[in-house]
C-alpha cells in the first residue's frame, strides 16, 4: 500500500465512522446549538488529541494489552458509566435551564467535550485495536511518514464531518424554539443512555 492508497483508505474509513451516531455526534449537535459553528472543529481537536495519545500507547504496547477479556469488560463498562453521568447531568441542566439566558454557562469547553465524548464510546477503543490497528501497522512500514499520513487522512474525514453538522446545526439554531430545543436535547439525552444501558449489558455478557 502506496501512501496515496493509505491516505485516501485511511479518510474513507474514518468517514465512514464518523457518519454513525454515536456520543461523540450528539454532543456535537448539543454544543453547536448552544455555542455556534467553531464548536465542532474544537471537539474534534480534543478528540485528535486522545487518539494521538492513544496511537502513541499502541506503539509502545502493542496489540496484545486490549485482547484480553477484562480489559475489554472494563471498557465497555466505564464506558458505559461516562454515558450515563453525561445524559443525566444533560437532563438535569436542561430541566433548569433557563434557555433565553446566557448559553455559555451551561456546557463543558469543547475540547474536554471531544475527549469524554470520544471515551465514553467503547467502539471508538475498539476499533482503534482492530481497524485502525491494521491500517497502522501499514502506516509503520514507512515509519514516521506513513504515520503522520494515514493520521492526517483520519483525523481530515473527522473535520470535515463534524465540522459540517456543527454549521447545520449552529445556523439553525435561531429558528429553533425553546421547547422544540429542549425536545432535541432530552431526546439525545435518552439516546445516550440507551447507549449506556447497551454498554453495561455487553460489559457483563463478553
């Protein structure tokens, strides 16, 4: 595999992560409503930084650390525990919250977002160890070059993506009326937590 073939494998891929709904999707669209257009590319930069430093464990560790049973039961079960603090603290907030008040109060910073939102999705470890695993074992056969390539497709098809659904978002908002709004967020709050209830159980049955 050329780095051409890894670049363009590696955007593909990870584009076609991105368009499945998962946390890190709903707390973009959260964000957006509330904060505008830039909070997408923000949480995708948090979330570039915990798979740099994730990319940087895997090369020290190797692959055989996340084969084991346990490693992957405590996955999904804190995974399972961050989606459900997310959800509740999303409903706690939005059945207080004054809406018409200053918006800015009411989220974490985007950055930290991109990084709980990512961890909070046991998938997002997995298939780093088996996806994103084999096209970086390709990637390493040009050392630190196929690396920063098959990275730098990656992380583009996250931007572009999240990018786009946070100017969607963030463009509509003013057309949105307040209980219309808090239907969003109370729906993607439960979203999360039939994640969450879906996480606990296969944490249990693996």
């Amino acid at each position: 595999m050329n780095l051409t073939l890894l670049f363009f494998s590696s955007f593909v891929i990870a584009l076609s992560g991105a368009l499945s709904p998962g946390p890190l999707l709903t707390l973009t669209i959260l964000n957006s409503l509330k904060k505008g257009f830039w909070q997408g590319t923000l949480i995708i930069l948090g979330h570039a930084i915990l798979e740099v430093s994730l990319i940087f464990l895997i090369l020290k560790t190797g692959h055989s650390l996340f084969n084991s049973v346990m490693v992957k039961k405590i996955i999904f079960f804190l995974g399972g525990i961050i989606l459900v603090a997310v959800a509740t603290g999303l409903i706690f907030q939005n059945s207080k919250a004054d809406l018409t008040a200053n918006p800015q109060s009411r989220t974490f910073p985007a950055i930290i977002t991109g990084i709980v939102g990512s961890l909070s999705n046991p998938y997002w470890l997995i298939w780093w160890i088996t996806i994103g695993l084999g096209l970086l074992i390709q990637a390493s056969e040009y050392r630190i070059k196929g690396i920063a390539v098959f990275f730098s497709g990656h992380i583009l098809a996250d931007f572009l993506w999240y990018s786009t659904v946070s100017f969607s978002f963030s463009h509509g908002r003013k057309f949105i009326k307040p209980k219309f709004y808090k239907a969003i967020i109370f729906s993607c709050s439960f979203f999360l937590l039939v994640l969450a209830c879906w996480f606990l159980t296969k944490s249990f049955l693996i």
